[in-house]
C-alpha cells in the first residue's frame, strides 16, 4: 500500500544552516534510494541529499536560496509501504551521498564517485571530436555538486574545462550537455576543437622551500569569473588620457562645501558620472551579447559596477541606477558601499545587474593597464593615477593634470573606432566637469 512520507535533512555532520543550491527533483518524479533529491552548499563544500526509499515525489517543501539545518522537511514522497521497511544497505544511506569540496586542498572528496578514467577520444569512434583527457586535479577543482561531477565523469568531460552557469559560478548538468554539444559540433564541422594541454603537477619543493597559501572563496569566485570572461570575450584595450586640471580644482573647492556634510567628492564618483553621460552618447556599451551570438540587448537603465579592493579580494559592488543620482549621494553610496565589502557585508543583490564596470587604480598607482571585461558587460573603464605633464597649449607648454583611462571591450560587439569615440568623449566631459553636474 502507498503512504506518503515525510522526508527530512538527515544528520549531516558540521552542515548547519547551509544553502539549498539546487533542487535535483520534481513533483512527479520516481526516484529511487539514493538518488540525489537536493545538492546544499556550506562554506567548504556541497554535498547532495539522497533519497532514503524510492518513491514519487509528491511535494517540495524548500526552495533554491533556503537555509536548511538537520531535521528540516525537505519533501514529501509517495512510498510502497514494504519499500520503508529499509535494508541494511538503505539504513546506510541515511547521511549524505557524497561530498564534493571546490577547496583545493580539501580531503573530503569522495572516492565512490571516481569513475574509470575517459579514453582520450570521445567513444563515438575515432572520427569524433577529441575530449580533453580528465586531469583530476582541476577536475576537483571545478565547483559543481556530486551528481553533475558523476555526470561529467560518465561522459569523460573535464570539468576544470566547463565554464558553470549556475549560482556563483556553479556548472550545472547543462553546462556539461553544452560542453559535449560543442566538441561534438566541431568535430561535424569538420573544424579542430580547443584542445588545451594539461597541466602538469609540478612539485616545487624540488627546487626551493615553498608555503601552501589557500585561496580565499572570493578569490576562487573572481578568478572562475575573470577566466569565463578572459576565455569567451576578444579583449581589445583603448588607452586615452583625460585632462583633468579643472575637474580636481572643482572637486577641491565642492569638498570644502561639503566638509560640514561628512562627505568626501571623490574622483570615481566623477568618473561614474562622466561614464553615465557616455554610455548615453553610446549606447551600444550599455548592452550584452546574447549567448548565441544573434542579438545584442540595449540596456536602458544604468547601473554601474565599481572595483573595490578588498582583504579577502576583488569585489564588485554595483551601483543601481546611477543616472538619477548626484553627484553628492555617488559619493555617500561608495564610501558606505566600499566599507561594508571590505568588512564582507555586501548583500548578494549588491553584486548583481552591472551595465559597465570601473577599476580605478588611481589611488594605488601606474600608468595604465589592461582590466578583463566584466561579461555579459561589453566594455570596462580602468583608470590609473593622475599626474601633471607638460602639454603644449598655444605655443607653450603648461602644466596640466592628466588621468590615464584603459578602456577594455568586447570585439564582438564594439569596433575599434567607437570604442576611440568613446574614451575621446570621456576625456571630453572629464575635462568639463560642470557639465557632468548639471
Ligand atoms: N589619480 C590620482 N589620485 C587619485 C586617483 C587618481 N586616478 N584616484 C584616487 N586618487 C586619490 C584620492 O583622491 C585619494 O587621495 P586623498 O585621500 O588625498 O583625497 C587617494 O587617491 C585614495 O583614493 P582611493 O582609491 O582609496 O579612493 P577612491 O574613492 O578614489 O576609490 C575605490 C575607491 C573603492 C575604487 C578604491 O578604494 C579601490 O578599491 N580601488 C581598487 C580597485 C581595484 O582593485 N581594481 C583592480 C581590478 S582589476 O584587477
């Protein structure tokens, strides 16, 4: 006879109050003991949640983004009363399936899923698309849950190869699909794939005495992000120069106004100005490619992100709306907001919905540099340190204040000559700064 029962988180371990990253089921599944119902995330780890009987899968109760702790209701599934009777094998399964660690040096990973290393060549046959041998220390690397890395593994799809699409990152079981669609779609094409070279593992204590330094979690999030971008998007960097004597006497004096207001002008709120009047003289930089490379969506609001250096990494904040901000609540938004990611108290939302980026080192130093585009954005402004330099004006020359601007963008989507226009424009209004406040 079929009852329904409850299905709870089981006792895993040190996973208290973890995310629910992805939910494996649906109402109307059958599954059956063990497989995967949902994959959570800690800190250091994912790991999936198995199913204790088979059944059907007649109610969800959490959702993507939940906090779930031991003894939560996960959901409710439609059993053979005899299938809750467990076996000796099934009781087994009453902790976790497995666990994965995106941490390098993380010991938990599982060896169960270890699958027989993939031949070389796809097992179509000798005339299909080469895979990637697996290298397994990038593939453990690589941030995804249990069930798409035994996926992957089923396929011999090296996961440190796959660009994930999932939350912060994560490649999901698509992502694998898509992988195998494109080496298999090279091969019809009669084109030869990207075939990247292995790594080799290199033990340098062999020539010198060496530290371990993990990385932080924002680091292994920004590097997978600047490598997707680095790996997809044709980088091109314009450099200019923007006079900026006047603007900096303008910000001097508005700094002694607002002295009394607790408020300090900075340089980058002008620059999220001078950007905003761009982008609208511009718009095709306001804009994303779409994935399959047919369409390019104009964005009409103006939301920019803003590089914030921080003890744990590079962090992005994104100010919403700029457009529709003075200059004076720039200033207050970016001290507040560059504060709270330094002391790691950025909401998730804040790192999200960027048009364009700015990197400004121009507190640090150097002459300029070429900043990765922060995709699906298509062009990013790094801006390095003002100094003064002679330039010639009427027969003289005259000490003036120069900011140098490197301007990096996506081929695909922006020509060489518009990306000049673009940063000769910013230089423009940099120049003028009260037109930027009018
Ligand atoms: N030229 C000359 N001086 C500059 C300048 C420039 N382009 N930009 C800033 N400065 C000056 C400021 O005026 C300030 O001087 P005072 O204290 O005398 O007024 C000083 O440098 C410090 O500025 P800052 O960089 O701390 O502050 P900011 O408002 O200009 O920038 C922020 C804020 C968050 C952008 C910055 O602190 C930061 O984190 N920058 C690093 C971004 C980064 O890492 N990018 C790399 C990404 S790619 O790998």
């Amino acid at each position: 006879m079929a009852v329904i029962k409850e299905i709870t988180i089981p006792d895993i371990g040190d996973f208290k109050s973890v995310d629910v990253l992805e939910i494996l089921v649906s109402v109307g599944d059958s599954v059956k003991v063990e497989d995967s119902l949902i994959t959570v995330e800690s800190d250091k780890a994912t790991l999936d949640i198995p199913a204790p009987y088979a059944g059907v899968v007649k109610e969800i109760k959490l959702k993507v983004g939940d906090k779930i702790s031991k003894g939560d209701l996960l959901l409710l599934l439609e059993v053979n009363e005899s299938a809750t009777e467990k076996t000796d094998t099934e009781k087994s399964v009453a902790a976790p399936a497995s666990v994965s660690a995106p941490v390098a040096n993380n010991t938990d990973i599982p060896t169960k899923i270890e699958a027989p290393k993939p031949a070389s060549t796809h097992p179509n046959g000798p005339s299909a698309a080469p895979l990637a041998p697996i290298n397994d220390g990038r593939f453990r690397k690589a941030h995804a849950s249990p069930s798409v890395r035994r996926f992957a593994r089923e396929l011999g799809a090296d996961l440190g190869l796959i660009q994930g699409r999932g939350p912060k990152g994560r490649i999901l079981k698509e992502d694998v699909q898509s992988y195998i669609k494109q080496v298999l779609s090279r091969s019809t094409g009669g084109q030869p794939g990207l075939y990247v070279a292995e790594l080799p593992d290199i033990d340098f204590t062999k020539f010198g005495e060496t530290e371990i330094l993990p990385l932080t979690k924002i680091n292994k999030l920004t590097g997978r992000f600047l490598h997707r971008s680095w790996f997809y998007v044709p980088h091109v960097t314009q450099f200019d120069e923007a006079d900026v004597t006047d603007l900096e006497q303008f910000r001097k004096d508005l700094n002694k106004e607002y002295a009394s207001k607790d408020v300090k002008i900075t340089v980058v709120a002008f620059l999220i100005k001078a950007v905003v009047s761009a982008l609208k003289e511009y718009p095709r930089f306001n804009s994303s490619l779409d994935n399959a490379q047919e369409n390019i969506i104009l964005k009409k609001y103006y939301n920019v992100g803003v590089a914030v250096d921080t003890p744990e990494g590079l962090v992005v904040p994104v100010f919403k709306d700029v457009d529709r901000k003075s200059l004076g609540e720039l200033a207050k938004e970016l001290s507040e907001v560059a504060e709270r990611a330094r002391a790691r108290k950025l909401a998730p939302h804040e790192l999200q919905g960027a048009c364009f980026t700015i990197s400004s080192l121009g507190g640090v130093g150097g002459t300029a540099f070429t900043p990765i585009v922060n995709q699906p954005e298509v062009a990013i402004l790094g801006v390095s340190r003002a100094d003064i330099k002679p330039v010639f004006q009427e027969g003289v020359f005259v000490p003036r204040l120069i900011l140098p601007l490197s301007l990096s963008y996506d081929h695909r989507v922006i020509d060489g000559a518009q990306a000049a226009r673009f940063t000769t424009y910013l230089g423009k209004v940099l120049s003028d700064a009260r037109r930027l406040v009018l």
